[in-house]
C-alpha cells in the first residue's frame, strides 16, 4: 500500500523484521525430522547459512571449520586475505586500534595489491580440508579473479556490490557483463546485493545460481546513513522472493535467493526464510565466535574505500564457538546462539517440514512482539531487553 509523503509524492510503506511475527501452524513437526538444506547449483548444504565474505568473520581456518559443520564461509578475493602471507597478524592490528583511527588504518591495510597467486593458495587451503570452498569480490575484479578461483578448485563464485543491476550505464570504463560471467563460469555464481523485485529477475534471467538480498542492513555497514539507500529486509526478501517464484514458473529454473544482513538472532533468520529466503548470509553473529579473525570485532566491505567508507568496525565482543553459535548448546538468553536449534525449532511449530514449506508460513503485522509483557526483561537488560 502506497502513501502521500507530500504533494503527488507516493511512498511504499516497508517493513523490518522487528515489524512482523510468525503464526504458529495448524500442525506442528519433530525439529529434529525437518530439512534445513540449501542447494547452489550442485551445491548442497545442510544448513542454510553462508558466513559473510568480510575480513573480520571469514578466512582459510574459519571457512574450513564452517564447513565441517555444514554451512559455507565465503573468503574476500579483496581483502586481507589475498593482500598478505600471514593475514590474521594484519587482521590482529585493525582489532587492536582505537576508534578515532580503526578506519584510517583499514584504508592504509589495504592498498597493498591483491596478490593473484594468494587466491589459488586460500582456495587450495580450503578444498585440502575437503570441504566447500566460495569466495567472493567486486563486479570490477570478476572477470580477472574468477577463472584464477575456478581453476584452484573453487565451488562457488559470489558476485557483490553495494548495488547490483544488469544494466549498469557507464562511459569511462566497459561495464561488468553478468549474462556474460555467468555463462563463462563453469561453477555457480551467486550475485548481489539488490532489494527490488525488477531487478532481482533481470539477474535471475541473466543466468545467476543465486542472489544476494539487502542494501544496508548489516550491522557493521553504514550505507543507509551514508547514502540513504535501503529496503528493510522483510520487505525486500519477500519482493525478490516473488521475483524467484515468477521465475521458476517461466522458466523452470530454481534460483535461490539469500537474504544478507540485519539477522542478529535466531527469530530474525527464521523470519528471513518465512518472508520466502532459500538461505541467509549472516555477518556479525559469526564474527562473535572464538574461530573468526577479527577476535571480536567486525567491519564492512565498503569499510577500505578511500573515498567514501559505508562501513564502520564495531566490536562485537566473542560469545563462544562455532559451534555453539550454529548447533547450542546455547549459553546465552538473547537468542544470538543455536541458530540452526532456532530454525529448526520455529519450522516445527509452523509446521514446515521443509525450507520451501516454511515460506508459506502465515505472518503478521506485529510492532509491539518484542516488547510486549517484556517489561522486566527491559528493565533489567536481560533476554530481549538487551
């Protein structure tokens, strides 16, 4: 539904995931006997999580361990990790500056160049555990770092930009051909971000495996302030996820979308997949784990730009394992581990026995199912009232 902000101006109302609930079902199943997996092209996990390709959550160790336990940690082809041999020690500086000068130093970490044989040794290091391996970078970079990722070994090649579109205008350089890319890769290619239902097909037609969701919504991103630019995530999942399903029925072709960023708890994600998300690339939560790099502190991809930064690093302190994060046991009361126990959980109860089943689950418009009957837990900065 449409709104008048002013004079012949019409806006669309939107909606966050702290805006809506879940309805339980009808007939509710064993958690322990639903299907959480995701499958990329050939690709099949069995969770539907994808660590964020940012310097402070993904490198070689964490990706390996993230994939010993089903989901897939996706390494930036732009960042630390291919600009230096020993990688968490530079990573270990950006960690140990103050405020005033976290920034400044992450500008100055990385203009050392992208070393190309570092991304066959990262993709490498990761295939010899014997476990999925996918990497991501800029439109600019694709073409260069993608047959370098593909020969190594590579399972999946991830695409991504603030903004992403098939017809992007420009007259100083030859703009990115994603049709093009697509059809050239012999591995999947996941593309992103975009939050609009038009564009989410154009890339769909264009050949991608799957499709990043969210502009701005990560915590650690500051576009939205920057720019202005962003969807609210719910809003934007669902439009994209009509996108996918308008689609699949033209074409026959399933393209998976994944909704990345804004999910800090196990509600959040669940509400992601309801509102029709295949999977959920998640950042911050990650990168409060004992095995993430950044040693409890997290920055955007947008964070180095020398120009106009749309990240920031914040300290997101480490809460416990991998492990526990994804799988429990859960030892804290806000809903930041046992994210898989989450989902699992929530999709017995509305009765969805699978991922494609949960998208159908009933939701409403619920600004008050944070705070409501919380008045304690508020006061006392506690369970959902931290």
């Amino acid at each position: 539904m449409a709104f008048f902000i002013g004079r012949d101006r019409e806006a669309r109302r939107a909606y966050g995931f702290d805006e809506i609930a879940l309805v339980p079902g009808e007939v509710t199943v064993n958690p322990e006997e639903v299907d959480t997996s995701l499958r990329i092209g050939d690709l099949k996990l069995e969770i539907p999580f994808l660590a964020s390709a940012m310097d402070g959550v993904v490198d070689v160790p964490f990706a390996i361990a993230m994939g010993k336990l089903g989901g897939l940690g996706v390494l930036n082809l732009d960042g630390i990790n291919t600009r230096y041999e020993k990688p968490r020690e530079v990573v270990a500086q950006i960690a140990g500056a103050g405020p005033e000068e976290s920034t400044k130093l992450v500008q100055e970490l990385y203009r050392q160049p992208v070393k190309e044989d570092l991304i066959a040794q990262r993709v490498s290091e990761i295939k010899k555990a014997k476990v999925p391996c996918a990497v991501s970078t800029i439109p600019q970079n694709a073409a260069k770092y993608g047959p370098i990722a593909e020969a190594a070994g590579c399972d999946v090649f991830v695409v991504q930009s603030t903004v992403t579109t098939v017809r992007h205008k420009a007259t100083r350089y030859v703009p990115f051909d994603i049709a093009k890319f697509c059809k050239k890769m012999k591995i999947p290619v996941i593309v992103g971000n975009c939050v609009t239902y038009s564009v989410a097909l154009e890339l769909m037609e264009a050949g991608v495996s799957g499709l990043l969701i969210g502009v701005g919504p990560g915590a650690a991103c500051t576009t939205r302030g920057v720019l202005g630019l962003g969807v609210p995530q719910v809003t934007a999942t669902v439009d994209c996820a009509a996108a996918r399903d308008f689609h699949y029925k033209r074409s026959g072709k399933y393209v998976p979308i994944i909704t990345d960023g804004g999910m800090s708890t196990g509600g959040d994600i669940c509400k992601a997949v309801a509102c029709g998300s295949d999977g959920v690339m998640v950042g911050s939560a990650f990168a409060r784990t004992k095995e993430a790099p950044g040693q409890g502190y997290h920055w955007g991809m947008a964070t180095p730009h020398s120009n106009l930064p749309r990240g920031t690093r914040i300290h997101v302190g480490i809460t416990g394992s991998l492990e526990e994060i994804l799988y429990g046991p859960s030892r804290l009361d806000d809903g930041s581990q046992n994210l898989v126990g989450a989902l699992r959980t929530c999709m017995g109860s509305v009765g969805a026995s699978t991922i494609r089943e949960m998208q159908t689950t009933e939701i409403i418009i619920a600004p008050s199912i944070k705070t409501e009957g919380k008045i304690f837990q508020r006061t006392q900065r506690i369970g959902m009232g931290k």
